[in-house]
C-alpha cells in the first residue's frame, strides 16, 4: 500500500510540474517583452598621448566630452575655429585632432597623441 501511496504521489507531483512548465505557443503574448535597443552608437576615439589613454565622445558636432581614462577625468569641450582639422577648448584644454594623430594642450604643455582605435 505505500509504494502504491508514493508511487501515486511522483506521478501526481509530476502532472502538476508538467502543468506549471510554459509552453512556447506562438499566441502567447508576454507581460514583459524584449525590449529591443535601436540607440545609436556614440561615435568616440581613444587617443594615446604619452603613456595615458585619452577618450574623445562625440557628443554633438560641435562638442565632446574628453576622458582622461587614468584617473576618469571627464571634460566638456566645445569645438573652436581651427585652420585644419578640429579642434576643441574648455579654456584649460584643448585638443587639436587633425586624421590620426592629435595635440593635446593641458596646462599649457602640448603633448603629441596617435589615435588607438
């Protein structure tokens, strides 16, 4: 009588699973959905000026955000006149990239960058 008792028992419980399991009905609608990410890619360069990794985020066309990745130093920098290339300032620093290779100005030193990726 109890092997019968637990035998019912494993195949009760395993109905009861089986009726809790989801199945992959097409209909099925989902409370929560996947969401699908359609955001753009921020375009951004890392620059290496001297030993330190300096990251250029374009934030619009005529600014960018420039990231000192050694200590996480973060500048807003707004695009300036510039005979060739482009060149932003904030008035402390300023960056001059003109194709692969940049001059970084910080405190009134120029240091020569090449772009990393």
């Amino acid at each position: 009588m109890m092997k019968l008792a637990k035998k019912l028992l494993v195949i009760f419980g395993s109905v009861s699973l089986m009726s809790c399991a989801t199945s992959n009905n097409s209909n099925e609608v989902r409370k929560y959905p996947p969401i699908n990410d359609t955001r753009k890619k921020v375009p951004s360069q890392t620059f290496n000026c001297n030993g330190k990794k300096f990251v250029v985020v374009y934030v619009t066309s005529d600014k960018i955000q420039l990231i000192d990745e050694s200590s996480n130093s973060r500048f807003q920098l707004d695009q300036v006149v510039s005979a060739s290339g482009s060149k932003y300032s904030d008035g402390k620093i300023e960056i001059h990239i003109k194709g692969r290779e940049a001059v970084l100005n910080q405190d009134g030193n120029d240091v020569s960058c090449y772009l990393v990726r």
